[in-house]
C-alpha cells in the first residue's frame, strides 16, 4: 500500500496532501538509474581488471609464456650471432689470408648494422608481432649461414688447388747454385756495363760457364721462346699462372718451345752471352700480375735459413750488372 504523505500548510492551518510534481518524479527516477549505472559499470570494470575470466587467464599464462620463450630464443639468436661473427672474422682473416683470396663483403652476409634494444621492445608486443620478429631473425642468421656456407666451398675448391698453387710459385733457383758462388748481380738500381750508369736491373745475374743447364723454377707453360736483339738474346718466359711469370735469359741455346708445359726442375735452355751480355750466365726475372719482383725472396725451396740470408746480403751489393 503506497504511502501518502501530509504537510502542514500554516495559511489554511491544516494538514494537506502533499503532491509532487511529475517532472520531480522523473527527475529522481533519471538520478537514481545514472547511479545506478555509473555503479555498475566501476563494479564491472574492477571486476574484469582483478577478477578475469578463465579464458582471459589462460590467454595470459600463453602470452606470459610466449615473451618468456622469446627472450630464451634471443639470447640463442645473440649466441649465434656471436658465433656467425666469430667464422666470418676467421675466414676473412685467416683462411681467405692463407690463400690470398679477397674478403667477402659484410653486406653479402645480410649483416644488419642497426640493433635496438629488443627485449625491452617485446615486452609490448603482442603474439604475432612476436613470431614476426623471430621469423626475421632467423632470416637474416639463415642468409648469413648460407654466405658462410658458400664461402668454405669455395674455400675447399682453394685447399684442393692449393698443391697447385704452390707448385706454380717460382721456388728455386735457375741454376745450379749449392755453394751460393754464381750470384753476380741483384736486383734494383745497378751500374750498367755498358753505358757506366746507374739503370734498373729487374732480376738476378747468375754467372755460369757456357752450357750449364738452366732449370724451370716452378710449373707452367712457355710463354715466349725465341730471339730478342740487344736485350735478353735467347730467352724464355714461362707463364705459371696465379699472376706469375718468369724470364731466363742470354741462353746459348733454348731447349723448351711455345705452348710446352714444364715442371719445376726440368731444363729449359743453358747458360750462354746472347744479347745484351758482357758475360756467360743466366739473368732470371720474377714478375707477379705483370709487375717484377725480387726474385731472392722466392727461394724457400731449396735454400736454408743461413743460406738464404747469405744469399740476401750477396743480392744486395751494390755492384754491376751483367746485362
């Protein structure tokens, strides 16, 4: 039964009905639902912040577990990496050194420059970024491996060439020469023996008698045999590949021909005055990709240590030249 409430008016000094209006009515029904749903909606919100569902706690254990898993594989990604970066410098440095082979380039191996700090970023990012991330990753090590793995194959091709190579290096002397006695004139600036002033002598002047057997000082293919007039008379250029080449020259006779391949030792002419000689011996020249070289320092092969460095100090005089 609905309450009805009096109030007592002090000009008809009665007690009336008290009657309120509709709008004051509506008013305060309005009031109490917007509390009511303001209520509603905090006790929902605290609800769902501190008290979540079962499958929203289930979605956060994985995505807990998720980041947990990233941050393991980042510090394996970081050990590779490491590790990557370990083999590029070896092979740069050491094995592409041994066979005289140019570096790879950093950015044949996909190597990225620009790294952020990833753990603090991942903490942001949701599942599929997170696989996202570790699917570059794993692109760029994958590119880098297969760099890598291409350059040891053709490392390997350089091992099993590597004989080869070494056989194609000019490694002994041209002549005869045990007791280090036929040395006559170095390399560098010599005295002419014709024109009495000081020219560029670009080999070594072994003296020898006439008809002493000159050897190939490493395998090849004759380049050049024949005459020069005024130079280098009778002469051979063996071409040895790898960028070497060497000349022997003033022989009395040639015995090897254009096209021939020889191996180190073998005889290719004999010592003679052809040319431009004031004297029996053999001139010998080393040139590497086309330019020539001290030839004193290619003979490891059949020269000790206290020899060679005899051999040094003979080369070195400042005297004249045969040629």
């Amino acid at each position: 039964m609905k309450k009805v409430k009096y109030f007592y008016n002090t000009e008809s000094l009665r007690y009336e009905k008290l009657e309120v209006p509709l709008h004051k009515r509506l008013l305060k029904i309005f009031g109490y639902l917007a509390s009511t749903l303001v209520f509603a909606v905090i006790i929902i919100f605290f609800a769902q912040k501190y008290f979540p569902s079962e499958n929203e706690r289930q979605l956060k254990k994985e995505n807990d577990n998720l980041k947990y898993a990233f941050k393991v594989l980042e510090k394996e990604s970081e050990n590779l990496e490491n590790r990557m970066a370990s083999l590029e410098e070896r092979d740069n440095e050491v094995y592409r050194a041994i066979f005289e082979s140019a570096p790879i380039p950093d950015s044949l191996r996909a190597i990225t420059d620009k790294r952020n700090d990833e753990i603090r970023e991942v903490l942001a990012m949701n599942a599929n970024e997170l696989v996202e991330e570790v699917g570059k990753k794993i692109e760029i090590l994958q590119a880098r491996l297969n760099t890598q793995a291409l350059s040891y194959k053709a490392l390997d091709t350089m091992i099993n060439k590597k004989e080869e190579l070494l056989a194609a290096i000019p490694a002994i002397q041209p002549i005869s020469n045990k007791q280090l006695s036929r040395m006559a004139s170095g390399f560098g600036y010599r005295i002419d023996p014709v024109y009495k002033i000081p020219k560029m002598h670009a080999g070594l002047d072994f003296a020898a008698p006439t008809g002493t057997p000159i050897y190939a000082t490493a395998n090849g293919k004759v380049k050049l045999s024949g005459f020069n007039d005024g130079g280098y008379g009778n002469h051979v250029i063996i071409s040895h590949g790898y960028g070497y080449e060497t000349l022997y020259g003033h022989m009395v006779k040639i015995k090897s021909r254009v096209g021939e391949k020889v191996k180190r030792g073998d005889i290719i002419g004999w010592v003679g005055s052809t040319g431009k000689s004031t004297g029996p011996h053999c001139h010998y020249e080393v040139h590497k990709n086309g330019a020539p070289v001290d030839p004193v320092f290619y003979f490891y092969n059949d020269l000790t240590p206290e020899q060679f460095e005899r051999m040094l100090k003979m080369a070195a005089q400042n005297n004249q030249s045969f040629d």
